[in-house]
C-alpha cells in the first residue's frame, strides 16, 4: 500500500461534510425530482377544509348507498306514526304519511347525487369534445363553435331547464337533461383555452405531422394536459347541478312523487315548518353539507394546482 493511501486511511469521515450552500441546492433539486401529482397530492392534504370535503363526501355516499338496503323501512313504507319527533326508533322522525325521514334522506341523497353527478359527466364528455375540436381547428370553425357557446350562455341557465322541464314534464331523465342541456360551455371554454396554450407545441405538432386523428390528440395528448382544470371544473359543477335539482325539486319540477329528493322532502318540510321543523332542516342540511363538502374539494383541488408547480 502506498504511502498517499495510508495518508488517505488516517483521515476520518467527520472530514468530510456538504458546504451549506450546496446543502440547499441539493434539498431544492431533491424537491424538483418529486412528480407533479405528488406534489399536489401533498399540497392537498394540507389542505384541512378540503380534507373535511372529502371524508364528508366518503360519509354521505356511503349512508346514500347502504342506508335504504339496510334499513327495516322502506322510503315509502306507511308507518302510520304521523309527524313524529326524532326518537331511537326513527332518528330523523317521520312525515305527515308516516314514513321514516332518515331512509327517505338517504334514499333522495341517492337521486340527488345519481343527479349531480350524472350531468356533471354529460358536461365533461360534450364540454372536453367540443373545446378540443374548436381549439384544434382554429379559424371558421373555432369561431361558429364558440359563437353557439356564447348563445347558449347567453340564455339565463335556470330559464332554459325550467321550460324544458315544463315541456318534457317532470322526471329524472328530463331532470338530467334539462341540467345539461347548455351546463357544459363552460367546460367546454376552459378545454378550449387548454388547447390553444398546447397546440403549437413541439410534440402536439409532430403527432399532427405522422398523422394522429383528432381523436388521438384529445385522449393521448389533450385530456391529459387539461386534466387538472378539468377535475377543478367538473368538481364545482356538481354541487352546482345538486344545488339546482334540489331547488327545481322545491318548486315541484323535480322527479314525482313517492321518489324522495332532498328537494322534494324540503317543500314537504317547509309546509310543516312550525309543527315538524325536523322534516325540513334534516333535507336542507345534507343538501348544504354535500355543496359545500364539493366546494371545499374543488376549492382544495384548484390551490394544490396552482400554475407555478409546474415551473
């Protein structure tokens, strides 16, 4: 062995040691090399109010699922106990027929939520294809699509489902399509924007150049791209289509009776205000806590989004 290796043996490991400077240069390149997703993942998490959303969610849908297939009651069983108060037997009380009001939120928190989030899927789909095609195509085209977006948001939202329930009459099918019939411009406006920051880029091009189909570049390229905005949009729309199927359902457009909605069951309550408030606070209270557990959540999702994570 040499005498330089010897020399080299001597020396001890606590010799050696990271220069502050280049510490925090390799702390900041070991925060870089975590993936986009994770990072907002992270940055999700901490997000208390949105952490409250999604438990919320979990809760609700759960109770919406195993509820009415556990339950002794049927949603439209006849008790006979006319306008109870919340006991141990009925937790919720029961209505002015004698039905049990905790199955009947929990059936309606099926139909309202089956609701919601049904139009907020016809929207995504309609939305996603209709920007991408506009953005992509640019010109005439991009200008008439844009111009019958514009016309359709021109029309007050609220206006055009209420004549459509009027002309379709009341039901869940008419309900979903009255809700989606002008809700996915601003779907498909946020997609567009998407697409003409993308389309010029180097590797949207060189698909176009070995000649990908529009299909290809939505699915492959497009979507992928837009998704955080997507899932921001699509997440706020659904307390959005929960919110007005309840009050249509209030005014008496929404699905007929015996089907319970949390609208539904909100006009019966508020008839019986003063003698049964529990008929409608229970009804109101779910529908205000499922908007704004959505809220939260897409609130949560657009902060942990933020543009300058992808820098």
């Amino acid at each position: 062995m040499t005498q330089n290796n010897l020399q080299l043996d001597k020396i001890s490991k606590d010799k050696f040691k990271i220069v502050g400077s280049r510490q925090d240069e390799n702390e900041k390149l070991a925060a870089k090399s975590v993936s986009f997703w994770k990072e907002v993942i992270l940055r999700f998490s901490q997000n208390k109010l949105a952490i409250f959303g999604v438990i919320a969610l979990i809760i609700v849908t759960l109770l919406a699922i195993f509820v009415p297939v556990f339950s002794p009651y049927s949603y439209r069983e006849q008790l006979g106990i006319y306008n109870a108060a919340p006991s141990a037997a009925h937790w919720f009380g029961t209505d002015d027929l004698g039905r049990d009001i905790f199955v009947r939120v929990w059936q309606g928190a099926r139909i309202s939520l089956f609701i919601g989030i049904t139009a907020a899927v016809i929207d995504l789909i309609i939305g996603v294809f209709w920007g991408s095609i506009s953005g992509l195509a640019g010109g005439r085209l991009d200008n008439i699509m844009m111009r019958i977006a514009d016309i359709l948001s021109a029309v007050p939202y609220l206006l055009v489902v209420i004549i459509l329930l009027v002309v379709l009459e009341p039901g869940l099918l008419p309900m979903i399509i009255a809700l989606s019939i002008t809700g996915w411009v601003n779907m498909a406006r946020i997609v567009r924007g998407e697409v003409l920051s993308i389309k010029n880029q180097e590797y949207v091009l060189a698909a176009r150049t070995l000649g990908a189909t529009t299909g290809h570049l939505i699915m492959r390229h497009i979507v992928p791209n837009a998704l955080g905005a997507i899932l921001v949009t699509m997440t706020l729309t659904i307390p959005s289509a929960i919110f007005t199927e309840s009050f249509l359902s209030y005014l008496g457009l929404g699905v007929p009776a015996p089907t319970a909605s949390w609208g539904t069951m909100a006009s019966e309550g508020n008839k019986a205000l003063t003698s049964a408030p529990w008929r409608l606070f229970f009804p109101a209270f779910f529908i205000s806590l499922t908007i704004f557990a959505f809220n939260a959540v897409g609130d949560g999702l657009r902060d942990a989004l933020d543009p300058k994570l992808r820098k």
